[in-house]
C-alpha cells in the first residue's frame, strides 16, 4: 500500500511573501529617490550648459557652430578612449584598415601615423 503523501502543498508562507515584496519596494522607492536627485542635478548642470551657450551668443559667437563642435569635440574623446583600449597591434591594424577604407583625416589615425613615424625615427637615431 502507497504511503500518503505529506502534507505540505505547493503554496507559500504569505508571511515571507510579503517580507520579500516589502524588501523589494523598499528598494524600488530607494531607486526612485535616487533617480529624482540624480535629475535634478543632470537638470542644474544642462542649465548651466545652456546659459554658457547664452553667454556665447550674447558675445557674437554664432551658437549652432558652437553645438556642433562640442558634439565633435565629445566623438573625440570617445573615439581616443575606443582608440586607447587597443593593444599597439590592434592599433596598428585598425590604422591598417582605416587606410584600406580610405579614411584619410580622422585625427586617431593621424596621431597613431606620426607615434609611428616618431617611434621609427628614434629607433634609426639610436
């Protein structure tokens, strides 16, 4: 004859349920919280951005150039740091194949040139 089965069920203890989701939304408002400050602050900082390009175009600096040449100046410093991340033989071949491409004046592969032309020239005067 089958034994019975035990008598426990597939249900869980409400109480530790409820202490988990407690937990949790404790943690959601934390979130929350911390987003809101962080907007305020991203919020102040874009302001202060904002009246620098204020104070450009109040001295005849035409300020759709001026955007324009942060964002290029921001590409720059991501596209140094993507650069940066390379082992030199990464390096070198991503020059190799931005001369294949045809990219001629990206100011990485510039720098990477004249690093390299540098680098060839001390080694001859040594």
């Amino acid at each position: 004859m089958a034994k019975p089965a035990a008598a426990q069920t597939n249900d869980f203890e409400p109480e530790i349920v409820q202490e988990i989701l407690s937990k949790i939304d404790g943690y959601h408002a934390d979130l929350a919280s911390e987003r809101g400050s962080s907007m305020a602050r991203c919020r102040n900082i874009r302001e202060s951005i904002n009246a620098c390009f204020k104070e450009a175009k109040a001295r005849g600096i035409p300020t759709k150039e001026l955007r324009s040449l942060v964002k290029i100046r921001i590409n720059e410093a991501k596209n140094r740091e993507i650069y940066e991340e390379l082992e030199q033989d990464q390096q070198q071949i991503l020059s190799m194949l931005a001369t294949a491409e045809g990219v001629k004046d990206l100011p990485l592969w510039r720098a990477a040139a004249m690093n390299a032309m540098g680098e060839a020239s001390r080694a001859t005067a040594h």
